[in-house]
C-alpha cells in the first residue's frame, strides 16, 4: 500500500481525491494547510 499526502484548502477536494485514492487500495493522509 502506498501512502499518499493531499493538501489543499478545499474540503470537498479533499474528500474527493482521498476517496479515489482509497478505492484505488491506496493510504491518503489529507491535510486542509501546508503548516500541518
């Protein structure tokens, strides 16, 4: 399993793209700023 950093400020994005990530059998870490 590869993990994976999402960062955008967008919370619908976020959600978006972790939830492709996730079906696709990957880890996504999501994060809403880059100073997390």
């Amino acid at each position: 399993m590869t993990r994976v950093l999402i960062v955008d400020d967008d919370p619908s994005t976020l959600a978006s793209i972790s939830r492709a990530f996730r079906l696709a059998g990957h880890e996504a870490v999501v994060c809403d700023n880059a100073a997390r």
